[in-house]
C-alpha cells in the first residue's frame, strides 16, 4: 500500500476507512480519538475497550499500537485474542519510528494532528487517517499545533492540479505523488480521500 492521506470527521469513519484499505497495523493517537485532553483514568480505560471491540471487527488487523506524547497510561492493556495489543506512553511522535519496526505492513496512522501524526505516517510508509471532529475545550497546546500543522500541511500532503478528480483532496510528497506521475483518486462518502494511485 502506497502511503496516502484521508480526513475523517467521525471515529466511525477511521475505522471503515482501515476496513477498506485491509491494513494489518493501526497506530492511534490517545488524544482525542481514544480519550479527551482532560479525562481521567477511568476515561482512557472504557476508551482503550471501545477502539479495540471497533478494531476486533476488522479481520485484517493484526496489530494495534496507542500512542500518547503525554504520559498517561491505562489501568492495563487488555488482552485479545489473535491481536498484538501495545501502549506507548511519552511516544515521542514523529521522532522515535524504533517501536514500530517491527509491525506488520500495510499500516495506518490514525490522529489529529499533522506536525506528529502525519509525519509519523510518512516516516512509516503508512496511510494517514487525519481525524478532524467538530470539537470544543481543546487545550491550547494542541489548538496551537493543529493550526500550525495546517500552515505545514502542503509540504507534507501536495494538492492535485485544480480541476482534476478529487481537487480538494491531498496527494503525499513522500509516495506517488504528481511529480512520480500518480493520479489522485476520487472521493469516497464522508472521508476527503487524498490517495494518490500508481502511474
């Protein structure tokens, strides 16, 4: 799977999306697609088993990593049957790639923010899920970086020629993109697809 990029507005959406691209790795950001900034123990907790009953219905994945910059941790970290279940706390997004080697391909990244999310992806070869809900009481830190990460966005995620099948979407610099002779694809439903097809 080449590296690519999609919005997603609801967390029902994420992981439709991973059905579809059949990926065998999703990395998912703590904050806020598995808890709120300010939540608490109990929070993270019922989180953790809501995405992992989610990504229990996608026969393709065998493995799932959460991870935090923060240094949060759940209770525990449940066990599945048939599923490598890991937490990374203090992860150090996108710098540190080493806890990842080892995951099965293809993957997915699945977050809200560009500057550590994203680039995690690229430096992955993994499809970017850029989770973007209407939400209010994001803390300032993260409203900061999310609005940074917007100015950044075109070096990270070329747009198509206007006028060309799925204009509004973004096509990744670090795969077939338009300068490889890449095509962009078309929309699907409610998630802005920014794949970029072979040539």
């Amino acid at each position: 799977m080449t590296s690519g990029y999609a919005r997603a507005t609801r967390l029902a959406d994420v992981f439709a999306e991973a059905g579809k691209l059949s990926v065998r790795t999703m990395i998912i950001d703590v904050e806020p697609l598995v808890a709120s900034w300010r939540s608490g123990q109990e929070a993270l907790d019922r989180g953790i088993a809501r995405v992992l009953g989610e990504v229990r219905l996608l026969p393709s994945v065998r493995a799932v990593v959460f991870a935090t910059n923060s240094a949060r941790r759940p209770s525990a970290v449940p066990a599945c049957d048939g599923l490598q279940v890991r937490y990374l706390e203090s992860a150090g997004k996108p710098l540190r790639i080493a806890p990842y080697r080892d995951l099965p391909q293809p993957g997915v990244v699945a977050g809200d923010q560009l500057p550590t999310d994203g680039l995690l992806a690229c430096r992955l070869g993994f499809f970017f899920l850029h989770y973007m809900p209407e939400q209010t009481g994001v803390p300032l830190g993260p409203e900061l970086m999310h609005r940074w990460g917007e100015l950044v966005r075109p070096l990270l995620f070329r747009r198509p020629d206007p006028g060309s099948p799925g204009d509004d979407c973004a096509g990744p610099l670090c795969s077939a993109g338009p300068a490889a002779g890449g095509r962009p694809t078309q929309h699907r439903g409610s998630v802005d697809c920014g794949r970029w097809c072979e040539p």
